[in-house]
C-alpha cells in the first residue's frame, strides 16, 4: 500500500491564520497530486512532482520563493536519494 507524507517546512505559524491556511490549503493541494502520481507512477517520479510543486508555490521558501541567507545571498541546495541504488 502506498503511503505519502509531504510537509512544507518548519516554523512557527502562531497568530498567522491566513499564512496557515494557505499553507494547510496548498500542502492538501500538493497531496492529492502528488497522490496520483504515486498510484499512477514510481514514488520517484512522485517525489519529484511533490518537490516542483512545493518549490513553484510561493506560500513556500524554497525553489523560485526562497528566501535570501544571513549573508544575503540567494542560494538552494537539493538532492533526491535512492536506497535502492545507493545514489
């Protein structure tokens, strides 16, 4: 049975019911599609539609939205591990 657990990040939302339930609204959004794909697909290619989906949503700091680091400069880090392969 497949099983699917996405979250957006970490962080407090206290006092901020818009922000939340944006983000509530957009991770059940991302979910569902993401689901799909699992039943339809490998969970890879279901990882990689969860993680462009989240990066191309602005509620999220990451991919296009990210925000800048304590340096001020813009920079993104991303990986995708396979147990299988070892890779």
């Amino acid at each position: 049975m497949e099983q699917l657990v996405i979250h957006g990040g970490a962080g407090s939302l206290e006092g901020k019911t818009t922000e939340a339930q944006k983000m509530h609204d957009s991770l059940c959004k991302i979910w569902e599609e993401t689901f799909e794909v699992l039943q339809k697909r490998s969970a890879e290619d279901a990882v990689r539609h969860a993680v462009r989906m989240l990066e191309d949503d602005p509620v999220y700091n990451a991919g296009t939205g990210s925000k800048l680091q304590a340096d001020g400069q813009i920079r993104m880090s991303a990986a995708l591990m396979d147990g299988t392969n070892n890779r």
